[in-house]
C-alpha cells in the first residue's frame, strides 16, 4: 500500500483515506440515519443496524463526547460546513444540559434519548471525552468559556478516583488512566494551547514506560500491580492488543509534536512491535481481542473476536511508525492491518464498518452503532492517516473531494 515514500504515492494515499471519511463514513452518519442528529432533544442517536435503522434511543455520553468532537474537529481541520457544525452543537448543547449529576458534578455514562440519567460508570472517561469535545468547539468558537470547561473536565478525569474495585489484597493500575491521559492533553493542547500539556504527558509516558512495557516479556500490560509488577492471575494476565497499540500511536503522536523525539518514536515502536507480534492473527488476519501474557486460555469468551476499533489504531499506529522511522516492515504491517480490515469490516453497500467480527472474519452481528460503537474510532482513523501524510508531504492537505 505504500511502496515508496516518493511525493505522489503520500499524496494519493492521503486523498485515499480523506476520501474513505468524506464519501463513505461521514454519509452513512448524516444521510443514511436518519435519526442519528436528534434535532428534538439535542445529541445523537447512535445505536443504530447496518442500514442505519435506529436500534435504540438511549445515549452513550462517551459518543455525545467522542461525536461532537469528531464534528468540531472536521470543521477545525478540513472545511467548516453548516452541517458539520449543526451536529457538534447538538452534542455540546446535550453535554452541557444532561451530561452532568448536578449532585456530584461527575458525568453520566448511559442516559435516555431525552437525556434522563440511567447509570453511571467508576471511571471518569465521559469527562475525558466531553474535555475534548469542548476543547475542539472552543477552538470552532473562539470560546473562552468552553476553553475553561474543557479543562474542568479535563482536571476531573485526572483527579478522579474511582471506588475500589479489588480489595486491598490486588491493588491493580490501568494503562487506560495514562493513554487516555496522553491523548486528552494532546487535543487540548491542540485546540486550546493547554499549557500544562507537555508536563501531564510526560508524566503518564513515563508511567507508561516504566509500569507497563516489560521488555524482558516484550509485552505492553494492561493491567499492573501500582509498582509496576506482574499480576500472575487471569486478569493480570489478559492483555489487550489494540489498546496497547492505541497507546503507542499517542506516544508516536507525541514525538512527532515535539519534532522527531528519538526516544519517544523508539519506545512508540517497541510496543506497537510487542503488540503486533502478540494481537496479529497469523491464521485469520487481524488484531485479536485478548490474548494470556503467557499464552494460557484467557479468561473472556470473546477474546479472538475482532473488534473494529484495534484494528483502527493499528492503521494508525503502523502508519505513524513507517513515515517516523522509513523500515518497510511497518509499512507491510500497515498493508497487510489495512487491506484486512477493510475487506471484512466495511460495508461496501450502505458504508461505514460492521463492529464486531469472529476470529475467521466472518459477521457476529450487524450492528454499526451501540453503547461503545459510535462515529469515533473509524473516522478518526480515516482523519489521523490523512493528517499524517499531509504533514509528512508538508502539504497543508490535498484537495476537498467534490462531494463536500
């Protein structure tokens, strides 16, 4: 997909996936679901089937987030449309009247179509996700206000501290809390010229670092003991692939922002080479969901199924080690995740990606749109590749298909 690194091939692959959000995924969203901008009660209904038949009408807040991000950003970055702009409003305005328990100040997680809270979750990532949806409208706004809410909640998520979960007998660590972290500095930087940034990411990468990546294993954990130990039980063990892979991308992303950083591009690259090794399906193709550290059954049943989102970040994170460091294994490794994914997620007749495969490739359902599934990853995907190989072109961006 990418076998040389000449002007002309970076160009066309840029407009490739440009052209993939703009003609595919952002009409499937807007046209087909008919249903998915609720013009009645602000938001979006996104729990929707492979046509865009409305499956559900409650509301995910990470999606109100995650989507009204999606919409500002596509305003911010490629052309600011009437229509794009109209669909960041509705989530930011469902955000701010009902993505919040007035009682504690802490956002929902899964509220009804009319915003009526149904329950929350022991993490505060609906507050990472409506940081960065306020930091991109901000920035569409130039609002100063939005600015300060986007950091409000971005402090939330930071200093949140969810209610035990194991007993002081397992004291375990994430590696959600520092990738998550990384990748909300980075947007509000980005947006709203965070200063703190660069000192937040510095901190989870080195949490990162030093408690999760074991390269005596070649392994990035997902779970830890607070000192960075191994937690040599079924859920120590599991490890998940694309997460991890996700990471590496942010740590990438990282050392791209501050201007080729070799260590952060090496240790980026470690552990998408940890990873790949450990998620790519040698028999099937794609990234699996969870694997044991040592290789004994994991304890999830679902764990060789494909989901759609790793293998977006493993798009991503090959994409980013190639044009970094210019070896051709990543860029067969990009190949090879690319040409996969989209011969067995994409749905060449109504657009956008089914969400969930078995291990063979073959459909488990033909959800496009749930709880966790919601116009984010994909087209984040799609937007992140094309602003890459804008950059790496030093090109501001290629031409705006006609189809806008």
């Amino acid at each position: 997909m990418i076998p040389t690194l000449d002007h002309t091939t970076i160009n066309q692959l840029a407009q490739t996936y440009l052209t993939m959000l703009l003609d595919d995924t952002v009409p499937f969203w807007l046209d087909r679901c008919k249903h998915y901008l609720d013009r009645e009660h602000g938001g979006y209904c996104h729990m929707v089937d492979h046509d865009g038949t409305l499956i559900d009408t409650d509301k995910s807040i990470w999606a109100q987030g995650r989507n009204a991000w999606l919409w500002a950003t596509l305003c911010n970055t490629v052309e600011k449309t009437d229509v794009w702009r109209e669909a960041a409003e509705l989530g930011i305005g469902f955000l701010d009247e009902h993505g919040f328990d007035p009682e504690d100040g802490r956002m929902w997680f899964h509220v009804a179509r009319d915003g009526t809270p149904i329950r929350k979750r022991r993490y505060a990532l609906s507050e990472s996700f409506a940081a960065i949806a306020y930091a991109a409208w901000a920035k569409l706004t130039d609002s100063a206000a939005y600015a300060d809410k986007a950091v409000a909640c971005f402090e939330q998520y930071v200093n949140h501290q969810p209610a035990a979960k194991f007993t002081k007998h397992r004291p375990t660590i994430s590696i959600s809390m520092p990738m998550i972290t990384i990748a909300t500095a980075q947007t509000l930087r980005e947006n709203i010229g965070f200063d703190q940034a660069d000192t937040i990411i510095d901190r989870a990468i080195e949490q990162i670092e030093s408690r999760f990546v074991k390269d005596d294993l070649q392994v990035v954990l997902e779970q830890a003991m607070p000192n960075g130990g191994i937690i040599d039980h079924v859920d120590g063990r599991t490890l998940n692939p694309g997460h991890a892979i996700e990471a590496a991308w942010f740590i990438l992303e990282e050392a791209s922002h501050r201007g080729h950083d070799a260590h952060l591009v090496e240790l980026g690259c470690r552990m998408l080479d940890y990873m790949w090794r450990r998620g790519w399906d040698q028999t099937h193709g794609g990234i699996i969901y969870f694997v044991d550290l040592f290789d004994r059954p994991p304890q999830e049943y679902w764990h060789d199924m494909k989901f759609w989102w790793p293998q977006n970040e493993t798009i991503i994170a090959t994409l980013m080690a190639y044009l970094a460091t210019g070896d051709s294994r990543y860029a067969q490794w990009h190949h090879d995740a690319h040409e996969w994914a989209y011969k067995n997620f994409h749905d060449t007749q109504n657009g956008e990606w089914f969400g969930y495969l078995h291990r063979d490739g073959s459909r488990s359902t033909t959800t496009k749109g749930n709880l966790w599934k919601s116009p984010f990853h994909l087209p984040r995907m799609q937007w992140q590749c094309w602003r890459v190989l804008c950059a790496f072109s030093k090109r501001a961006k290629p031409m705006v298909p006609h189809a806008l």
